[in-house]
C-alpha cells in the first residue's frame, strides 16, 4: 500500500448537518472557542486542504491568524481543484504561506505564487495527491472541506480522524442541502451514496456553546 500522511479531517456543521447557507455563502457556526482550536489545529499540521469550490465561496487565507493561535508556523495550502478554476486574486495565492494547487493531467493553468501538481486524469486522485504530498515531506494534513471533498476523503477512507464541530442552530429546509455525504458528481456507483461511511466515536468535547465529536473509520487499525 502507497504512504500517504496522517489525514484529519474539520468541519462544522449545524445541528441539522448544513456546512454553508443554501446560496453557499459562508455559515457562522463555529463559535470562538472552535475557532482558536481549529487555528491551533491548523498550526500543528504540516498542510491545510480544500477544493476549489471553498475557495470560489468563502475565499479563506488559511492562515493561522494571530488573533486565534500564536503561531509563526502557517502550513501548505493545497487546493484541489480539477480545471484549474480556482480565482487568480483568491486569498490562497497572496504568497504569504506556500500554496499547492493539485490539478487533473489535463489542466494546463498556472496560478500566482503557486506550484501546481496534476494527479488523476478528469478529476483529481486524491489518493495519489496524497502519496505527492507525502513523497514532498508532508506528513499531516487537516482537510477543511468542503462537503464534496470531504465525503471523497471519508469514501476513499483517506482520513484517520474526523472531527466534527455541531453549533446550536438549525438552518431548516432550503433548497440545496450542503451536508457532508453530497458526492457531488463522484464517479463511483451512485447507489455507493447509500452505503454508510462506518465511523468510531473517540472522543466528545464540549466547546463553547457547542459539541465537538471526534470519530475514526471503524476498520482502523492502527
Ligand atoms: N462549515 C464548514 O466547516 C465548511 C468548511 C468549508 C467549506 N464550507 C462550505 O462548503 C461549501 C463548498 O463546499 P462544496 O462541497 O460545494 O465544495 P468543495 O468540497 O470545497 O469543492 C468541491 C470541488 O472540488 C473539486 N474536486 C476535485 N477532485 C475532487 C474529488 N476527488 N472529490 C470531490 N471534489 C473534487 C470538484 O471540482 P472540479 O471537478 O472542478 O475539480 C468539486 O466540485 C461552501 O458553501 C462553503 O461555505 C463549510
């Protein structure tokens, strides 16, 4: 089996499993609390990855930001984003920690102050991006979402830790539900969408004026 890095994976999510607003726009569920123990997550990783389509909607730094965690460490950015349709003035290209831009082969884009790897053909391998950024010397990687990403990570079992940080608020019915397990066009058989992603609960903290769950696959042994 290939090497690949310690993979933890951080979301929040409301109480009834929504990431973002139905429009995509960015949810304030984390409270301030989870905020500092996610920044501190982040320091204590050599990488943080997202795919593109965070990058479109929320445009973070991930950076470790001063106000949350002191830090002078700020790890790899890796985006994943299969066409190379991440924005050129995003925030994740201000040269101010490294940033990786994991493409499919055929991608020919080129981004500011950014190495591109091309992994997979169509979309990305995220298990062969995995092995480059292993082969590269990163050994840990916080996986920051979004929901498609994430449910390819937990389908793949690409992750050892998944931790999931559920705010006090109900988002209700709308008309695109933005809950970990969207594929997102994935193309595995679609009735794998309906075999359950087994987990183990490790561990149960309360943050804030909110809960955070700590799960590993259940088949991990190690
Ligand atoms: N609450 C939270 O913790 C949290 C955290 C982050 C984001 N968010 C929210 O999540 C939303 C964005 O999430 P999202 O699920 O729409 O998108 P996403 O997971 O950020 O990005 C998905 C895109 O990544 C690309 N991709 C490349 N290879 C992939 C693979 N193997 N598996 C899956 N995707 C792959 C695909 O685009 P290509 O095919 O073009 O490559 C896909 O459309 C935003 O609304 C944001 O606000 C919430």
């Amino acid at each position: 089996m290939m090497e690949r890095p310690r993979v933890m994976v951080n979301c929040a999510l409301t109480v009834d499993g929504r990431l973002a607003n139905p429009d995509f726009s960015p949810l304030e569920i984390s409270c301030i609390e989870d905020k500092k123990y996610v920044h501190m997550l982040r320091a204590s990783h050599d990488a943080i990855m997202v795919g593109v389509d965070t990058v479109i909607h929320d445009d973070p730094s991930l950076l470790v930001k001063k106000e949350y965690f002191k830090s002078d460490k700020n790890p790899i950015r890796v985006i994943i984003d299969s066409k190379g349709r991440s924005p050129k003035n995003a925030r994740v290209f201000d040269g101010m920690a490294q940033t990786i831009v994991i493409t499919a082969e055929e991608c020919k884009e080129e981004f500011p102050n950014a190495t591109v790897i091309r992994a997979g053909r169509g979309r990305v391998d995220l298990a062969k991006a995995l092995q480059f950024l292993k082969k590269e010397g990163i050994s840990s990687v916080l996986v920051e979402g979004g929901g498609k990403i994430i449910y390819s990570i937990l389908r793949a079992q690409l992750f050892d830790r998944f931790r999931v940080y559920i705010g006090p608020m109900v988002l209700g019915a709308g008309p695109t539900i933005r809950a970990v397990g969207d594929s997102g066009g994935e193309s595995s058989a679609s009735t794998d969408k309906y075999i359950p992603i087994r987990l183990r609960l490790c561990d149960v903290q309360r943050i804030g004026n909110g809960v955070a769950l700590v799960f590993e696959p259940e088949n991990n042994n190690g």
